[in-house]
C-alpha cells in the first residue's frame, strides 16, 4: 500500500517530469486546444507521466476556481463598501439638513427675541427720558 499523499505525488511528480523530457514534450500544446491534444497525445505517454498531467489539470482546475473565488469576493466587497458609503453619505446629508433646519430655526428665534430686546431697550430710554424730564421739572419748582 503506497502512504504518499496526493500533495507528495504530485511534488514527484514535478521533480521527476525533468527526466520524462520526451513524454512531456509530446504532450506540449498551445491555447485552448491543449486539452485536445493531450487527450491524443496520453495514449504516448507514461503511466507516471499521465498520472502527473492529471494531477497538473487537478492544480489547474483549482487555480481557476480560486480565481473565481477572489474575483467574486472581490466584487462583492467592493459592493458591500459602495453600499456603506451610501449609507454615510445619506446619513451625512440627513445630519446636514437636520442642522441646517436646526440652524434656521435657533437663526428666527435668536432674530426675533433681538427685535423684542431692541424694542423693550427703545421703551426703557423712553420711559428714562421722561423720569429724566419730570426730576428735572420737579427739581425746578423747588
């Protein structure tokens, strides 16, 4: 019974695929016509070799789920963030508008209660004015 792990295997499988020269070579292929190819060419080729090409197609198979993966995770990061910048940016303009109401409102208030000081304040010089006049008459008589 062989204890290798298939990480082992295809570990030996890249050290010993140097020595397999010609297997590989007859193995070789470009673009997406490769699978094609290799299935022609894996009647060629070594048990070893075989064995090797599959664990790389396994490896290969897995990168391009990863990638994916990532691609995917990615996207919907990015749309969590957009999402949450919404979020802070209406918050933001809720609070802008409520301060700006807030402000208004303080602004009317602040403005009458200067107008009823200023004509309390008229009233009391009117009323001083007049005290001032009477002592002054009275002061006359005297």
């Amino acid at each position: 019974m062989d204890n290798r792990t298939g990480l082992d295997e295809e570990k030996e499988c890249g050290r010993n695929s140097e020595t397999q020269g010609e297997e590989r070579g007859a193995y070789r292929s470009t673009g997406r016509g490769g699978d094609e190819v290799a299935a022609k060419n894996r009647e060629q080729l070594t048990p070893y070799v075989a064995k090797c090409l599959g664990h790389l197609e396994t490896l290969r198979k897995r990168k391009r789920q990863q990638e994916e993966q990532v691609e995917s995770l990615v996207e919907e990061s990015f749309g969590q963030i957009e999402a949450i910048m919404h979020e802070i940016m209406r918050g933001l303009q809720e609070r802008h508008a409520a301060s700006h109401a807030q402000f208004e409102a303080s602004d009317a208030k602040l403005m009458r209660s200067l107008q009823a000081h200023n004509r309390m304040e008229k009233k009391m010089k009117m009323i001083a004015a007049i005290l001032l006049r009477e002592e002054d008459g009275e002061q006359e008589l005297e």
